[in-house]
C-alpha cells in the first residue's frame, strides 16, 4: 500500500511539472509573439480598466468588513466574494464590449 501510494505521488508530480513546464513555454511564446492577454489592444485595455479594478475590489472588501463586524455572521458574509467575483467578470465584459463597440 505504501509503495502504491509512493507510486501515485511520483506520477502527479511528474504530471504536474510537466504541465507547468509546458505552460511556462507557451506563455513565453505568447509574450513574445503578443498573443492573446498580452496584444497591444489587450494591454491597452489592461491599463484602461486598471483603476476601476482597484476601486471595485477596496470597495468589495469595505462592504464585507462592514457587514461581517455590523452582522457579526462570518459564517454567511464570504458570499460577498463569490458574488463580487461574478459581478466583475460581467463589468468588465460589458466594459471590454463597449469599448470594442466605440472602436
């Protein structure tokens, strides 16, 4: 059972570094050649939607402080994060389609 469960750990390691290995490449390759997130228009975008980022998210977390201590139930306030999460990923699409719209 041991040398089994030995076995099993050296194999997801292997798998693991393998994966990483090969996205560290691709990655490399995507700065490179300006590829996907890193494209100028991307990049452009980034830099464009930065501030309102730090501003949502300082903003997410005063609201969770302030209802956890007002409430005092920590048990149920951490769906503020999931919800927050959900909510910037369809600000930014809305923000990203505009902005591809205007162009």
């Amino acid at each position: 059972m041991v040398a089994a469960t030995a076995v099993l750990l050296a194999m997801i390691g292997i798998g693991v570094m393998l994966i990483v290995r090969s996205a560290m490449v691709m990655g490399g390759y995507k700065t490179l050649l300006e590829e996907g997130d890193y494209s100028r228009a991307e990049k452009e975008q980034s830099k464009a939607l930065g501030p309102f980022a730090g501003i949502y998210w300082l903003a997410v977390t005063a609201i969770f402080l302030l209802v956890s201590f007002l409430t005092r139930r920590w048990d149920i306030s951490w769906i503020i994060w999931p919800v927050a999460a959900l909510g910037h990923a369809i600000a930014f699409a809305v923000i990203r389609a505009m902005r591809r719209k205007e162009s």
